[in-house]
C-alpha cells in the first residue's frame, strides 16, 4: 500500500470545493511542419495505448478509522479520464488560460483515479494543448518534474510517445521480510519515540520562532503574526491564471553578478511586481509581505517531502536590488532552520500551521487565519529542449494550489532556455492581477539594469489571462 505522509493526509482531509488541491502542468507542443492530419487526435490515440503507473494507478480507501488511504488498481483505465477540448479557432493563450482556469478550480472526483488529462486544440498555428490535473497527495513537485521529464522526449527524432500518466518509472520491488514479535515491538516502540521527538521539536521550533518575535532569537518569526491584510477576498472555487517567461540564461547571469541563487531573484522580482501593483490601488502596507516557501527535504517518508515556511520579502519602499539583499538574508535563516530541524519536525509544523486555516475555513468561517501573503516555488523543471510525437513543446506552464490561508500562488519552472513563472489567484482577490506578469518582467529588467555591463539584453514576453471565460467543445475519447 503507498504510504501517505502526514502532509498528504491533511490535503484528502482538509480540501473542499473552494480549495481544491489540484496540481498539474499546461504543455504547448507546435506540431511538426509536415505533419499531416490532426496532430491532436493522433497524439490522444497513441498515448492511450500507454500503461498506468504509479501514482497514476492510486485509488482513495479508507481504514476501519475512516482515515484516507492510497490503494493500487491493477485494472486502472486511463481512457475514463482523458478528455478532448476543441476551442473556437484560432484561440489565443489568453483564452486557453480561461479555460484552464476553469477546469483546474473544480475538485477531481474521488470514486475513480485521481487524476484528469485534456488534451485541447482550435489554437493558433495549430498548436495543441496539454492540461494535466493530479491531486497533489498523491504527487509532490519535485516528482511532477520528473513524471513530466519522463513523458517528453529528449529530441524530435524519437518518435516514442509516452503518457503523463505513465508515472515514474518502477523501482524494483523488494519482497517484505517476515518480523519476529521482538522486531515488531521494536519497531513499534521506535516509530513511537520518533513521534515523539518531532513532537518535541516542534515545541523548541516554535519556542524559537516566538523569542525572534520579540527580538531575542534570529530564527524566522511566528507564523500569522504580521501578515499585512492585503490580497484578501472571500475563498471561492474561482481562479485567474497567468505567466511571464524570461530567458534562464539572463536570470542566471543576474544571481552570478548578484552574487544570489536564481531562487533569491525570483522572490525579488516577484516581491517587486507585487509591492508595484499594491501601490496601484493605495493599499501597500506597511510592513514586509510574507511569504511561505516550500522546500525538498531529503530524508523524509510518504509522498509530499516537503516542508513550507515563511518568511518576510522586502520593506515596501524597497527597490527591486535592495529586495534581492533582504531575501538573501531571509533564506540564509530558512537555510539555517532546514540544518537544525528534523524532517519529521518540519512536515509536522507545515501541517499544523496551514492545516489551521484550512480548518476554519472547512467551518465555514470567512475570516480565516492568514499563514502569509503568497506562496512562492519554485521545483526546477526540465534543463533541455523536450518533444513529443516530433512536435516542440514551446511551454510546460505550472498549475499549482492555492491554499487555505493565502489567496495567491506563484511557481517558477524553467523549460529548456525559459525561466517560465505561473500566476494563480482565486479570483477577485487580487486587484487588478492581469498586470501581475507584466510587472514582474518589468522587476527583473529593472534588476537586469542595476547589473549592467554583465548581463546582456534578450527578448522577452509576459502573458497573462483576461476576465472573459472562452468556449470550448467537450467530449471523452472512445
């Protein structure tokens, strides 16, 4: 049976109609110039000869306690969850935005596989689109890249099509070894005191992270505390989407002059966009926007290894150089607390802290506990031009979660030369988001200025998704 981490547990307990935990790439493959025929259906055809692998094969049980459990159909179909979509031609990315927008907002239904796949045509240049929708725990990020790495191929030449829902690929299986009672007891007892150490280290995290508060420790300060009240409305199944691209080479060749991660830039020049476009409506607060952050960790067990934690961005007045400076510092702490805290510890503070929120809101209470301001991640991606049935895919966008406790989502996935950032907000809650992209490119071409002569200029485009909804044609393959 897959295990569940504690993490993965809350997002089967804590989701509802209104916070969906669905998470998923947007491919765009440009069919090759003498392709003949409709690259779409040929391209569904093929990939449904594909088997299901794991975690594409889970199926939601339960336990005698009712508690969420993972179990494997060896019979999975993927037929009942693939989809086609045909949009009015020629629709432009903006349309194909709304129409994602409106798929990734409803919940994936849980009496089948837990997944969903459309494949989507009517673009422009007769290019076709691919939105998969997982729920996220059965799959973290990290694992996404790969699952997403493993079904494009590594040239055009290779003509083997493979399916998202092909999964990872297997790891031999080990048969299980039979315990003694001494060894059960044993395990028992150590799966019982490591309980309890995380437990204990919860205690001394948040012990710490109350004494920074009031100015005596320098590890990150109390989540909730602090959060400026902007980005709020009320949590509706609603989404906006929206992306920039900008080229990885210049991101890279800032961070260097910088002396920064890529990492550290994103947040700045994403802190930069958000700060200009509170400024538009007077409503920049005060205080720092926070952030959570989700981190890999490595010697974690079950699905989702991750831990999230906050921290604050840049002082509101700040330029996007001087940002780049303090959340350089910020992540330095972030560093510091990942080498100090169990993974365990870690998981268990993430979950307490979100899973909060995300209770009072299941309660129907509109005023929910703000854990920080956005959410910013960034899971690596895919370092080499990618193919499929010898089309390029131009863009594997990120569509992500957003959570009890935060009305905004923002993840980085690079794409061969693109450093590709998705925008996905519950809708209405982020005044004017359609300027969101735009600004950010804007934050990193200022950055890019500030670190002149070295980094040279390149193209850039930032695309973002307007309010109208577009139409679309439905229907299940046979």
């Amino acid at each position: 049976m897959p295990a569940l981490s504690v993490i993965d547990l809350a997002m089967f307990l804590l989701e509802t109609g209104e916070r969906p935990y669905n998470i998923g790439p947007l491919a765009i493959i440009a069919p090759p110039a003498n392709f003949r025929g409709n690259f779409a259906d040929k391209l569904l055809e093929r990939m449904l000869k594909r088997p299901v692998g794991a975690p594409f094969n889970y199926r939601l049980g339960s336990s005698a306690l009712g508690i969420p459990t993972l179990e494997i159909d060896e019979q999975a179909d993927a037929r009942q969850h693939v989809k086609r979509l045909t949009l009015d031609a020629p629709a432009s990315m903006d349309q194909l935005c709304a129409t994602v927008s409106r798929l990734h907002e409803v919940r994936i239904d849980r009496s089948g596989l837990l997944w969903e796949l459309y494949v989507i045509d009517g673009l422009e240049d007769n290019r076709v689109a691919l939105y998969g929708k997982v729920h996220h725990a059965i799959i973290d990020g990290r694992t996404f890249v790969q699952v997403v790495s493993n079904w494009f191929a590594p040239t055009a030449s290779d003509k083997t099509v493979r399916a998202l829902w092909e999964g990872v690929p297997k790891a031999p299986r080990r048969t299980p070894a039979k315990r003694s009672l001494v060894e059960f007891v044993g395990g028992t007892i150590r799966q019982t005191a490591a309980t309890t150490a995380s437990a204990f280290g919860l205690y001394k995290l948040l012990a710490r992270q109350a004494l920074t508060t009031v100015g005596v420790d320098s590890a990150l300060t109390v989540p909730v505390l602090g959060v400026p009240k902007v980005f709020q409305g009320e949590a509706v199944a609603g989404r906006e989407f929206g992306f920039c691209t900008l080229p990885i080479a210049e991101v890279k060749a800032v961070a260097k002059v910088q002396s920064a991660s890529v990492n550290d830039v994103f947040l700045a020049i994403v802190d930069a966009a958000m700060a200009r476009l509170l400024s538009d409506s007077n409503d920049l607060p005060a205080e720092p926007l926070v952030a959570d952050m989700p981190l890999a960790l490595n010697d974690a067990k079950g699905g989702n290894q991750i831990a999230v934690l906050q921290f604050p961005l840049g002082a509101p007045q700040m330029s996007v150089l001087e940002r780049l400076a303090a959340i350089r510092t910020q992540a330095g702490r972030v560093k510091d607390m990942l080498k100090q805290e169990s993974a365990s510890t870690l998981m268990l503070y993430t979950t307490l802290v979100h899973g909060v929120p995300a209770l009072l809101e299941k309660m129907g209470l509109r005023e929910s506990v703000r854990v920080s301001n956005v959410l910013i991640s960034n899971p690596f991606g895919l370092l080499e031009e990618r193919f499929l049935m010898g089309g390029r895919v131009e863009l594997a966008l990120p569509m992500a979660v957003v959570a009890a406790g935060q009305m905004l989502n923002v993840t980085a996935v690079t794409a061969a030369d693109k450093f590709q950032i998705g925008f996905l907000a519950v809708a209405k809650a982020v005044p004017t988001f359609e300027r969101l992209a735009r600004y950010t490119v804007e934050a990193f071409n200022d950055l890019r200025q500030a670190s002149e002569p070295a980094v040279p200029t390149r193209h850039r485009r930032a695309s973002v998704k307007p309010r109208p909804r577009a139409s679309a044609r439905a229907r299940t393959p046979r």
